[in-house]
C-alpha cells in the first residue's frame, strides 16, 4: 500500500495521507461505524474518552481479520461539536502511533447521533495484500 501525497495541493493538516493506494487482491475490510458503548452498556464522558473506545472497537474487528491499525487506508469519523475535534484528533493520533503509512482520513460535524451521551462515531476501512 502506497500513501499519496501529490505535491501540486496542500499537505494534510493533521496525521493523515491525502489517499492510499491499494495493491491488486488486497483483503479489505470495513468496519460498521462505532459508537462508544462498552460492554457494561455505560458510555465514557468526553469526546477523547469515546473516540480512544471507538477505536478500541475497530481494532478488535481489525483483529479478528488478522489486522491492525496499520492496516487501515481510511477512517471516517463523525463528531457533534466543532468543540469535540481536538479530543477526537487526539485520539486517532494515539491510535496511529508508530503507524508508518498513514491512512486517508475524514471528519464531518453531524447533528446528532442514536442516543444523545454519544458525541463521536468512528468507522475504518483496512486493507491487507492476500497471502494465498
């Protein structure tokens, strides 16, 4: 997998890459978008606290599919408050730390979301070249 960067626009502003390439026969998977919700049905406070819970949870399906976060070529984030991107951007950050090739990455402001203590949302898509 390749990460672009073409020079003739912009560099990202934050930890992330404009694209990613793909090999041919790559393993996808695609993650269902996460909301912080732990096991014993509670719902952290703050939007870092639930972002670092979101990203938990696509590791673990990351995982079941032989996958990291070092795998991921694109996550798709949603916060409800312009106020909640630092705590988000924080936590995908730590998410990606010691990640070499970053993945494209996009956050959109939404109104709302299922229940109204859920301030983040966080879906990834990963890919890995097929071993067969």
């Amino acid at each position: 997998m390749k990460a672009l960067f073409p020079p003739s626009i912009s560099p990202p502003f934050a930890r992330y890459a404009h694209g990613v390439e793909l090999p041919a026969g790559a393993r996808l998977v695609v993650t269902s978008g996460q909301l912080a919700l732990l096991p014993d049905g509670t719902v952290p406070d703050g939007a870092e606290a639930q972002a670092r819970q979101c990203f938990a949870q696509c590791a673990a399906i990351l995982a079941e599919a032989g996958m990291g976060p070092g795998d991921t070529v694109r996550i798709n984030a949603f916060v409800t408050d312009r106020a909640h991107m630092a705590g988000y951007m924080a936590a995908r950050d730590a998410w990606l730390a010691g990640v070499e090739r970053l993945p494209a990455s996009t956050l959109v402001i939404v109104s709302g979301f299922t229940r109204p203590e859920f301030v983040v949302e966080v879906e990834v898509t990963a890919a890995k070249p097929d071993q067969a």
